[in-house]
C-alpha cells in the first residue's frame, strides 16, 4: 500500500463523501436513446460549426460539426443513424443554442470509424495537439475547456511536471475512480502523447486517499519506461482544483491570476487523459463518456459510458426512481449545476448526475445577516475574505471586489457558503459578480475599437 502524504493546501473542507453506492461499481455501457440531441456548445470557446444537413445519414465517429477557430474543437456522431433535425436547443445554462437530433438505426451495429492513427512515439508535438483537436477532446472533469489549447506550453515558459488529476474531491462521484481502475492501459497510452505534446520530464499522478485502490494498480501497472511516480494525498475538498493539487503535491503556490504553467505545471484530468490514450491510436473523434448517476433518488446507481447526446429525461427514465425527484444536479453537489429543464443533453463535460427526492432537499430560503465568524475565511482555499466580497457584492461595489478582494482568483469551489451559518449563497453572489464583470470589460473592450 502507498504511503498517504500528510502535506496538503491550506484551509479547504471535509463534506460527506458518499462515495460508496458507485466506486465499487464497474463502469456498464448505457443504451442508445431513440433520439440523440447534441448541442454545439459544449466547450470553453467558439462553438462547433455544423457542416451536415437534415435528413443525411452518418455514421458512428462521422464529424458533424467542425471547430469555428483555435480555442474550438469539432463535435462527431454518437450513434449511426439520420439526422431528423438542425434547430435550437436547450441546455443547462437555459440559453438555447443550435443543435443537431439524430435518430440511430435500430439494427446497426454501431461500429465506430477508424479515422488517421496518430503514432505517440513518431508524431510530433504540434500534430498531437492537432490531433487531439481533431478529436474534440475537452477537459473531462467539468470545465470542459479545449485540451490542445491548455497543452500548449508558451515559447517563454516550460513544462517540468505534468500532473494528472485523479483526486474527484466533489462528493458523490466515481468516475475517475472507476477510469483509473479499468482504463489504466489508456491513461499510459495518453501520458505518453502529453509527455510529448508538453515536454514534460516526469510525471505525477495525485490521487486521494479514498481511492487506495487505484492507486495500487496503477503503481503495479505503470511501464518501465515512463517517468511516473504516484502520489497519494489526504482527503480534503476542493484537492481536485488544479492550485489546491499543485499545492499538495508539488508544493508549489500558482501566483495570483496566474496559470499552472506559471510555476512549470501542466495539470490533465485522468478521464480526459484516458481518452487520449484511447482516441488518438485510432485517429478518432469523442462519442461518449464515463458518467457517475447516483444520488438518493436514483434506484440503478452505477457508473455509466454514455453516448454524449443523449436526453437527460430518457437517463433517469432508464435507470428509474425510489422516489419522486425534487432536484436533478449535473456535476457534483459542490460545484454542479441545478437542472431546470429535464430536456437537455449528456455533454461533454458531464462527469456525473445527481437525483434527490424531497427528504434530502432543506427548503430554507431563509437568509440571515453575516455574523463575522470567520468560517469562510478559514474554509477558502485560496485565503479569500468571502464575507468582505459577500457585503461588497450587494452593493454592487465591483471594482472593490476585483482590485482589492481578489474576486477573480475565486474559481467557485462553494466552501463558504458550504460552511456559513447564515444561510447566505456567498458563491452564488461571486458568480454573479464575475459574470458582471466580464460582460463590463468586454463592453468596455468593444466600446474602445
């Protein structure tokens, strides 16, 4: 057994894990929806641009939208079947966007296309980078923000340490757990084209102490020619944010407003390496993931690989209620979203679906004035002051937030209001703001040219 690490980030919290319904579970193939919805927008950047039209017939893997620019990557077909429809489309943020619905065949085999492999020891950086375009992989664990971009390292800096996350903090989720268990082939295919992509020398893979397990196998599978060495850290919410695991591990402080690079890191999700691994050897697109559905309400709890596309509502219809649903969160309950609209679609940076019934839902609406007491202070990992921007915030004095409180390093893990006994949303309020102040300088930005 490893040896746990007793060095981790300041501050931070310890919220129930409720854990163990899934990450014992073997990760099962979900069925394919009578109709697959995909949404164009299901990445950090300039959405998808179609490039096929209503009633044509694809294949599995075909490219149906390709990227609209750099910080863009193509979407291709989960399913082979017709395309019945090109229209707008809900999602989880309640904008509608353009979509594409497809209807499978119902007696195909659904082979997936073999596209132009890509050679990790013969390829070069920038056609990995490409390649991994090509294949429209995003950032698995939530953010969904385009790899080959967060890949590649600027001409003033370098990359020593390349860092895989395999901590999954957020309660509730297993699908890194159950990736790092099952996939370890593809996680040390994939390192080997981000060794190459990145520059990196070595590499380290954090893992959290509740996942002894697969840091076990993986320390017993790793090959003799890469440089990995695994790391395990001790519980703690929200590890899994890349400052927090840097911190942990490597005992390195990414300065404010700064990016992991800054202090020679790049830091991939295990999911998302995984796929690399998996995509690249075969020139292929992304058509479906890993996805954790568990909460009180769900009855078959488990670890799923899902056609990206597929409708939420048909998810929790397959695999059926204990009771009546009060609330549906994409995500973990830290850092997910509350689905307002059972309608939209599994994307690409679904990592789990939580359901819970009305028992488990506090209707306390009530909020009640800051007390000082300091327990969000002492629970922000990166020493904000979330009572300050929390007051600053309902006066709209945002240019206090950002200049003097920092309000943009908040990257929204929920600690505060997690631990506030005055029921106040701090997190909601900083997200908010943030929001607000990114339309304002943009404005500010258009209003100049």
């Amino acid at each position: 057994m490893l040896k746990i690490s007793t060095h981790t980030f300041k501050h931070g919290i310890h919220p129930p894990e409720h854990k163990n319904d899934t990450n014992g579970l073997p990760i099962r193939q979900f069925p394919f929806a009578p109709v697959i919805i995909l949404p164009v927008v299901q990445h950090i950047g300039a959405p998808s641009k179609i490039i096929i039209r209503e009633g044509q017939e694809v294949e599995r893997g075909q490219l149906l939208a390709k990227a609209d620019g750099y910080v863009s990557v193509p979407l291709h077909s989960p399913v082979s079947g017709t395309v019945r429809k090109i229209q707008n489309v809900p999602t989880i943020s309640g904008k509608m966007v353009p979509g594409i619905y497809l209807e499978p065949y119902p007696a195909s085999g659904q082979e997936v296309m073999e596209g132009v492999p890509i050679d990790a020891d013969t390829a070069t950086k920038e056609e990995i980078l490409q390649a991994i375009q090509n294949a429209g992989i995003v950032g698995l664990g939530g953010a969904a923000f385009p790899t080959h971009v967060k890949l590649k390292v600027p001409d003033d800096k370098r990359c020593e340490v390349l860092l895989i996350n395999g901590i999954e903090c957020e309660p509730y989720l297993t699908t890194d757990h159950r990736v790092m268990l099952e996939q370890a082939d593809d996680i040390f295919m994939g390192i080997r084209y981000l060794l190459k992509a990145t520059g990196a020398k070595r590499v380290i893979i954090g893992i959290e102490a509740n996942k002894q397990d697969a840091a076990n196998h993986l320390v017993k599978s790793i090959p003799g020619d890469l440089p990995i060495a695994i790391r395990v850290v001790p519980v703690k919410y929200p590890q899994g944010s890349e400052k927090m695991l840097i911190t942990s591990v490597l005992d390195r402080e990414v300065p404010s407003g700064g990016l992991p690079i800054d202090v020679n890191v790049v830091v991939v999700n295990v999911a998302t390496t995984a796929e690399i691994g998996r995509l690249l050897p075969h020139g292929r697109g992304i058509q479906e993931r890993v996805v954790t559905i568990t909460g009180p309400a769900i009855k078959k709890k488990g670890n799923y690989l899902i056609p990206i596309g597929t409708p939420l509502r048909y998810v929790l219809q397959h695999v059926g209620m204990n009771e009546p649903i009060s609330e549906v969160y994409m995500g973990g309950p830290m850092m997910g979203v509350a689905v307002s609209n059972l309608d939209i679609s599994i994307v690409k940076g679904t990592s789990g679906i939580l359901a819970f019934g009305n028992k488990e839902v506090i209707r306390t609406h009530k909020i009640y004035p800051c007390i000082k007491c300091g327990a969000c202070v002492e629970a922000c990992p990166i020493s904000l002051n979330p009572s300050r921007l929390g007051i600053l915030a309902r006066f709209d004095a945002f240019d206090e937030m950002v200049n003097q409180y920092n309000l943009m390093d908040c990257f929204e893990c929920g600690s505060c209001s997690y631990v506030c006994p005055s029921n106040i949303p701090l997190v909601q309020y900083f997200r908010l703001s943030k929001s607000l102040v990114r339309k304002r300088n943009a404005q500010t930005q258009t209003d100049a040219k």
